[in-house]
C-alpha cells in the first residue's frame, strides 16, 4: 500500500496500530528491525512504516517473515524526515496510535498503551532530569513564560495519541513551531507547544519503561522494560545486524563489530545495500 503526500490512503484504516518513520535506508532498516521485535510479542498489533524508499510491504513480509501491514511512501529527501514527523497524525492510518523512533526494540506487550487514547490525546514521557541548558537556551528560543529550567522536557521517540481536535491542534503547533526553530530540533518544539496547547489537550505522562533511554532507569526496574529506545551510537550497529541474517544466508562476515567510526559507516552502507538489493528483486 502507498500513499500520496497528502497522507490519503486506498487501504482501510486500522482503529490502533503502531507507526514509524524511516527516511533513508539505515533507518528504514532500524524500523524494520524493531517492527520484527514488535511482532514477535504483538502479532495482533497491526503497523504502519511511512518511509521514502520504494519498497513493498509484499517485498518486505516474504522477505523478512513478518507482517508489516502498510508501507507508506513519501517522495521527500531524508532532510524532511522531522517535517513529517511533526505532522505524522496526518499520514497515520491509525485512529489510536502508537509512535515508535526507529531506533528501539520492544520486549513486552504493547496493548495496554492503547488504552491510553480512552482518557488522554497524547502520552510520551517527561524527563525528570534537567535538560542540556547549555545547549537547548543558547541555539533555541522558548515562547513560555517561565525559566526553560522550571518547564519540564519531553522525549519525543516513543508517543501516543489519538486523532481528535485537540492532538490536531497539538501537532500543528508543533510543526509551526519546530519551522521557527529553523527545522533544527523537534524536541525543544514540545515544550513550547504543550504550554500553548495547555488548556485543551488532555496529556498523560508515559512511564519510562515504555521508552527507557540508555541510563535512564535504575538497574533495579529494567527487567519491567517494555520498549528499549537505544539511540543513535555504536549499539545501533547489532541491532541492524540482528535483521541482516534474513537477508541472506552469507551475511555474516559483513556484521563484525566496528572498530571505528569508518568501518561502522561503512558496513551500514553494505548492510542498507544488501537490504535493498533483496526488498527490491
């Protein structure tokens, strides 16, 4: 299944689902690594990948053995990637979703998250740690009336919402608003578009073993994780190893641990090229 820009769709809209944005090939693999670990858990949720690359969904589930259950393509260079990410309720298929980096993996059932969308518009997870100030004040300005210190921060790779008024007008606040952050940081968006959406949106703050950053939660709570979000770093390289070997069957010598940051590139490349040469045939 494809979709024009517009996010108008030819197939039947799932009530619930989970949904990625891959643009360029690494992560596109990376979603497809972590949609597989979805489904080995949650074979009845159903998923969506909004990608720029031409492949089929009929390429990618005989391919790789699992059920991606709409590819939606989106002819725009990988730079625009957060451009549609702060517009994605418009090309979710979803009316309950769940919005998923392409950088995580999922360990536990997802379902209950769903019923997130009974009361609430939108739940992602509030840091509870300060942010990097230093960082977030000198590049990106603020429309709140308080100390960027005294307004909490939210991680925007891992969200849940429902397509109603309120997370319509949620979203679009935060597209207008990461436009005047000179398309530079979706994240410092949110905080200014929670405050300005304030009155109207219903938020529910997601517990962190839903989105469980690298560090984040003490040792004593991680065997409750149930979405791993990994990050961009050297761990990325045996998550994207993980999907290869059903690729092909003389892949192997390809996955070695990279010693620096060449050799990492450079078997993302043979890796991402392997992927497109077998979805592709």
């Amino acid at each position: 299944m494809t979709t024009n820009e517009r996010g108008s769709s030819r197939a039947t809209p799932h009530e619930r689902g989970v949904v990625y944005l891959a643009f360029g090939q690494k992560f596109l693999l990376m979603a497809l690594n972590s949609a597989n670990t979805l489904k080995n858990l949650n074979p009845h949720i159903a998923v969506q990948i909004i990608t720029n690359q031409k492949i089929g969904k009929k390429h990618i589930n005989e391919t790789l053995g699992f059920i991606v259950d709409h590819v939606t393509f989106i002819g725009r260079p990988d730079t625009d990637n957060r451009l549609i990410k702060t517009t994605i309720i418009d090309y979710c298929v979803f009316e309950h979703a769940l919005y998923l980096d392409c950088d995580t993996y999922v360990r536990g059932d997802l379902s209950g998250l769903f019923e997130i969308t009974e009361g609430y518009d939108v739940s992602l997870r509030a840091n509870t740690h300060p942010y990097n100030f230093n960082l977030s004040v000198s590049r990106y300005r603020f429309d709140i009336p308080y100390s960027p210190e005294l307004f909490p921060h939210f991680n925007g790779g891992v969200f849940v919402f429902k397509k109603n008024k309120a997370s319509k007008s949620f979203f679009k606040h935060w597209y207008k608003n990461f436009i005047k952050l000179e398309n530079k940081a979706d994240q410092p968006a949110l905080v200014t578009s929670f405050y300005e959406c304030r009155e109207k949106l219903k938020y529910l703050p997601l517990p962190a073993i839903f989105n469980a950053t690298p560090g984040y939660l003490p040792k004593a709570h991680r065997d409750k994780i149930v979405i791993v979000h990994y990050g961009l770093s050297y761990k990325s390289f045996w998550y994207l190893s993980k999907i290869s070997a059903k690729l092909s069957q003389n892949s192997e010598q390809l996955w070695k641990a990279p010693k620096n940051r060449i050799s990492y590139s450079f078997n993302i490349f043979l890796l991402v090229q392997q992927l497109l040469r077998v979805l592709k045939q």
